[in-house]
C-alpha cells in the first residue's frame, strides 16, 4: 500500500477532513495532503513522525509496504506451539513389538486449530506406507479407539504395534499397505487388537 493511501484510509478512519489534518500538521491548505492521497507527491521525511502521530499509527506503519509482502506470509503471533509426548516406534512394514516408552517431547507449530484430544508422536520404521510416510517419520496420533473407514491408524495386534490405512469390507476388518509390495492384513476375532488412534499429522526431516 502506497504512502498516501495509507494516510487516506487512517484519516477516514479517524474521521478527519483533508482540512483537519491539514490543520494538525500546520500545513497552509488541504492541497498538500490531498496531492499525497492522490499520490502526486509524497511527503517529505521530516513531516513523517508527525504524520504518523496525527493519525495514531506508528511510523513504520505508515511507510510499510504491504504489496511487497509474500502472499503467503503468516503472522507468527497466530502461531501455536504444542509439546507432544514421543512414545517409542511403530512398523510401517510388518507388525513390530510395541515400544510406547517415551523418549522425550516435540515441538509442533500449529498456525491453525491444533489438534483436539489426547495426542502423542510415534517415530515409524519401515516402509509399507511409502511413499505417504517414509521410514524415520515421525507421525502424530491422535488417541481413539476406532477410525473411519479410509482413515490412516496405529494399530496394536497381539501386543505388535503397526501403522497401516484401515478399510472395513462386510464384517471384516483389513490394514492396507500404502506400498503394493506389502499384502492387506486382515484382523480376525482371534487377533487380540486395539486401535491406539488415528494419524493426524506427519513429520519428516530433510
């Protein structure tokens, strides 16, 4: 935003006349601060701090030129920093022991809502979920007993965890494999199993 629309849309705001502000800054006539707003001229470096105080912002307010922005550049003050617990491995590959012992805390920035609920961090071994999720990720797991249908879970099956897409067919329950070199596993009422939550974020390292 150039200069002298700035001090257009501040002026309004405050509800001051071409006159009024005029007058504040001690100028002769309005034709100065109109030549501004229209941007035939722009005002002289000493008369800016005045300026700015007559329109209760502050200087670099005034002079900041927020069409030289990045259109994507996000206010760090909306960010959200969450520390969330590590809990050991889980297998994108074939079911692995479950290891939920904790190895410390993650810092997630959230520039939105983070998520709700109860949530821990899983480091992933193996590669069944490539290329979605890659060995070393770390995953964000939200902790629910149950998953829709699609929805990506960390599952524990007679005590071995894994990380795998859920996809309910009938009355049958399978865990599908990102990678087609891995086959579906199939839960069965003889497999002890307990969806542990649902995959909320990913977290890669490059």
């Amino acid at each position: 935003m150039k200069i002298g629309t700035k001090i257009k849309q501040q002026r309004k705001k405050k509800g001051l006349t071409q006159k009024e502000l005029a007058s504040i800054l001690g100028l002769g006539g309005v034709t100065t601060v109109a030549s501004w707003e229209q941007g035939l001229s722009n005002p002289p470096a000493k008369r800016i701090p005045a300026i700015a105080d007559a329109l209760d912002i502050s200087v670099s307010e005034l002079l900041g030129n927020d069409d030289a922005k990045p259109k994507n550049l996000v206010d760090l003050a909306d960010a959200k920093v969450i520390s969330i617990p590590i809990l050991g491995t889980i297998a994108c590959g074939k079911p692995i022991f479950s290891e939920e012992n904790y190895e410390g805390h993650l810092n997630k920035v959230y520039f939105g809502d983070p998520p709700t609920g109860e949530v821990f961090a899983l480091t992933c071994q193996g590669d069944s979920m490539a290329p979605y999720i890659l060995d070393g990720d770390k995953v964000i797991v939200r902790k629910q007993e149950t998953v829709e249908n699609g929805e990506i879970a960390a599952v524990l099956i007679n005590n071995e965890a894994t990380l795998k897409t859920v996809k309910y067919v009938g009355d049958k329950t399978l865990l599908i494999p990102k990678n087609d070199a891995y086959d579906p596993l199939v839960l069965t009422p003889d497999n002890q199993n307990q969806v542990l939550g649902k995959v909320v974020s990913i977290i890669r390292d490059i």
